[in-house]
C-alpha cells in the first residue's frame, strides 16, 4: 500500500469548491505529518501551494490566493486540499506530498478538470 | 529573480551512466537546500535525492540508492546527479529544485526540467 493515496480525478464546476484527499496509509498517523500540495498545469512546472499541519502550523506558498486552503481529516487520516471559488485556470493536476522516514514522498496526483 | 537551468539529459543505453547539472542563479546558493525530482513521460512526481547547504545531509530514494550520487559546488552554483547502471525505469524528466532547508521544507522554485531517456 503507497505511503499516499490520492484519487486519480476530480471534477467541478466553475465558481464551486473543491476538495482534494490525501490518505496517509494505515499506520501513519495524519495528525503528526506537514501536507504539502503541489499544483502542475498542463506542460508547466510544479508549484508550490501550501502546507498544513495544524491550525498553527500552516503555510501559504508565495502568490498562491486565499481560496487554496489545507485541512485534515483525522477520522479518514486524510490531508485535504480546499479550492474555493473554482476558476477554469485552476485545472491541473495536485499532487501532495511529506516528509517521511527522511525520504519525500509524493502522492499519485489528481486531476482537476473544471466543466 | 531565481533561476535553475538543468542540463546534461539525453538518451543512454541501459547500464551507461548520465551525469546531470543544475545552474543556480539569483538567490545565494550556499543558504539552501537542493534536490532532484523527477517525473516519468505522463506520470507523477517522485523525490530522487536531496542535499543540504553544505553537503553535511543527503538522501536518497529507496529506488536510486545505490546508483546515483548527489552533490553540489557552492562555488559553482551548480547541483549535480551522476546516474549510474542505468535502467528504463529511470526514463523521466528530471527537476532540480530548491528548499530553505533539508527536510521538512518545500521546493520553492523548480528549473524546467531535463529529460533522460534510457532505452537501447
């Protein structure tokens, strides 16, 4: 079982939210973890997002707008990535990612499509 | 502004070896973190190796252990990865990126890419 697990896909609809999983497998305890997100548009670059542990301990990457929020899910171990206010530039993929064992390691990745 | 301009991708038969490069420039090299992210034709992203500012911490993936080795010139402000035995699986393109610090930190900037293809 991967470290991380994320849906392959998702879809929204312009000016709704979205809401992206990240499953920590069983064992590894959500509530200890940063989450990072990373978005990747179509032959772009990766970006860098946000981080979030806590209330307390969060992190907005440079640029990225307010309606890109963390949270986590502890009854499903579960990092999430909230976009509000869906834009159709927002589709991409979103991979999250932690460091673990000192090792990175990435999610699968979702794809966002926005119709 | 930052710049991370990856170099030396290419096609490589299976088992040769590959030496890829990395040229920072306008932030001050010797402060950060660097790492090498790599991301196979149509898949995700996945962390290869990562080096902290003087060298004194390094890692590697369970996948590359072994076979690739990570350093830098602060110097130079180059970052390097000498790929070694080679295999198809390594096939991707491959992102150096940036950190504030070794470990629980994010990669900030990430250069464009070079691409390694590993095929007979």
């Amino acid at each position: 079982q991967p470290v991380l697990t994320q849906p392959t896909s998702l879809s929204a609809s312009p000016g709704a939210s979205a809401r992206f999983t990240c499953t920590l497998r069983s064992g590894i305890n959500v509530g200890t973890y940063r989450i990072y997100w990373y978005q990747q548009k179509p032959g772009s670059l990766p970006r860098y997002l946000l981080r979030y542990k806590s209330d307390s301990d969060k992190q907005q990457g440079s640029g990225v707008p307010s309606r890109f929020s963390g949270s986590k899910d502890a009854s499903t171990n579960a990092g999430l990535l909230l976009i509000s206010g869906l834009q159709s530039e927002d589709e991409a993929d979103y991979y999250c990612a932690i460091w673990y064992s000192s090792t990175w390691v990435f999610g699968g990745g979702t794809k966002l499509t926005v119709l | 502004e930052v710049q991370l301009v990856e170099s030396g991708g290419g096609l490589v038969q299976p088992g040769r070896s590959l030496r890829l490069s990395c040229a920072a420039s306008g932030f001050t090299f010797d402060d950060y973190a660097m790492h090498w992210v790599r991301q196979a034709p149509g898949k995700g992203l996945e962390w290869v190796s990562g080096i902290s500012w003087n060298s004194g911490s390094i890692g590697y993936a369970d996948s590359v252990k072994g076979r690739f080795t990570i350093s830098r010139d602060n110097a130079k402000n180059s970052l390097y990865l000498q790929m070694n035995s080679l295999r198809a699986e390594d096939t991707a393109l491959y992102y150096c990126a940036k950190a504030l610090d070794y470990g629980d930190h994010p990669f900030d900037y990430w250069g464009q890419g070079t691409l390694v293809t590993v095929s007979s």
